[in-house]
C-alpha cells in the first residue's frame, strides 16, 4: 500500500540536472508515491512564463520520471491537471528543485525554480522550492551535501506546518559541510539594495550579456541572504501569492476620487461575462500542425 502524501517533483535546470537527483531522494525519504515531470532542458531564469499557444508533448524518460519541452510552470499545471498522467490524482506536494545556486532577494522574480512552487500554490498544492547555494565568486563546484543531508527533514518539517491558503515556501541549503550547519532559520525575504541584473559585455563585438555583473547588496542581516550566505543557517521564507500593497489601497482611492471625482456605479449587463472571457486562453484546433 502507497504510504506518504503524493508528491511532484519539477525545477528549472532540466530533467537531467543533477538537482533533481537529489530532490528524488529527498523525497523518497518521505513518500513512495513521487513522480517526476520537468522541462526537458534548462530553464533558468523563465519566471513564471507559460508556453501558451504551443503544443506540447509528454516524454517518458524512466519510470516515473516525464518530461515536455515547456517551463517550470507549465509542468505543474501540467502535473495538476492532467487527467491520465498520475492517474487522475492531483500531487498533494510539488517539490521544486534543487536548483543549482541559491535563489535569494530579487532573483525569486525570475526563477523558474520558485515558479514551480507558486504555481503549486496556486493549483491548491504544498508548493517548497529548493535551492543549494553555490560559489559563484571563487568558481567552486557545487557540494550537493547539505541539502542532500537536511533537506527531507525540512521537508517533514513543512509537511506538519498547519496548511496557510496562497502561501508556499522557499527553502536554501548553505555552502560548505552539513555537519557546520548553523541551524535553519525561518527569514524573511527581502529585496536587495537595487537589482543585481544587467548589462555585461561580451568578447564579441557588439554582443552582450544579460547578467548579474556583481555580488548583490543585501539590507538587512535578519533578511534571506545574509543568514544563507554569513550566517550558513538553511534558511527557510514563507511567500504570500497576495501581493497587493493593501496598505496603500484606501489613501489611493481618496486621493483618485479628489482627483477624478466619484467613480460612477456600474451597469448590470452581460460585461461581466464578456470581461471573464477576455482572460481566457484555448488554443484554436485548427492551427494544430498534427
């Protein structure tokens, strides 16, 4: 009999990345119910992109191990919906990762490994995107250990955490031996002085790079990054999928109503349908090249 919550495995750097091994053992520690279904190459830094207007095909490359030609996130939706592909089954849990490198401070924005657990989030599943911190500035391969060592007991960890709606999880291991772990440490995220990316000239003539040129600047030493990185705790963020700034909602509307006057009251007709259709997406049937 299958013991342990049903659990979908993604990340961003493809289904052959040495991340995901480690995140299937991770959760194997945990469940034997695990499934694989990642992009079936590299897919840093896409965000949260779907590939809408595409056709995609699923790739079995092992026993429970599938990949398509898509993002991060479309492999969760993929995962969640899907009717035949787990049979029939929404995951319980998408474990998102691990990611090669640490992702901390603006880089959540772009990362396709955090996507994956948003995406779970908002699909109604445990989302917990796992990173391993690498050294970027000394060039050292990365040491899977930490979270190879820590990481299915953060897992258990956030598994027994009362379930919060719109909230998923972002989860990085330190550099340097498990054993000299300093703890894990529940942080907040924080954005860092200004963002990291930009310019970076090539060799080549006229080309150039899209980058993070230096170290980013952190603020705060209670914040993600300096705990990961100086303090070589794990460091584990809670993330909202509200991102409204509802402090700011009430005074705005004052000041738009000064501004602009009453806004007047809407008529009841059918725009409320033709509104609900305009974010819709169905790919047209006749386009299809098969």
């Amino acid at each position: 009999m299958t013991k342990g919550p049903r659990i979908l495995i993604t990340n961003d750097d493809g289904v052959g990345a040495p991340g995901l091994e480690v995140a299937l053992e991770i959760a194997r520690a945990v469940s034997d119910d695990v499934n694989v279904l990642a992009p079936s190459g590299n897919q840093s830094g896409v965000g949260h992109r779907f590939s809408f207007g595409t056709e995609l095909e699923i790739e079995r490359r092992a026993p429970h191990v599938f990949a398509i030609d898509g993002t991060p996130a479309d492999c969760v939706a993929v995962g969640m919906t899907h009717p035949d592909l787990f049979g029939g089954l929404m995951p319980d849990i998408v474990l998102s990762g691990v990611n090669n490198g640490q992702n901390l401070g603006d880089i959540i924005n772009c990362s396709g490994t955090l996507a994956g657990a948003r995406e779970a989030a908002m699909q109604g599943a445990l989302g917990v995107a796992m990173s391993q911190a690498v050294d970027y500035e000394n060039g050292v391969d990365i040491n899977w250990d930490c979270a190879l060592a820590h990481g299915a007991a953060v897992l258990r960890a956030l598994i027994a955490e009362t379930r919060r709606p719109g909230v998923y999880y972002n989860v990085n291991f330190p550099l340097g031996p498990a054993e000299t772990v300093a703890g894990v440490r529940v942080v907040p995220h924080q954005r860092f002085a200004r963002s990291p990316i930009g310019y970076y000239p090539s060799r080549n003539a006229g080309k150039f790079f899209i980058a993070i040129p230096n170290p980013p600047v952190d603020l705060s030493p209670e914040a993600d990054f300096h705990v990961l990185n100086r303090d070589r705790a794990i460091t584990v963020t809670p993330l909202r999928l509200d991102q409204s700034d509802h402090g700011a909602v009430a005074g705005m509307q004052t000041r738009f109503v000064d501004a602009l006057g009453p806004v007047p009251a809407p008529k009841h007709d059918n725009a409320g349908e033709r509104g609900g259709d305009a974010v819709r997406y169905k790919p047209d049937p006749s386009a299809s090249t098969q």
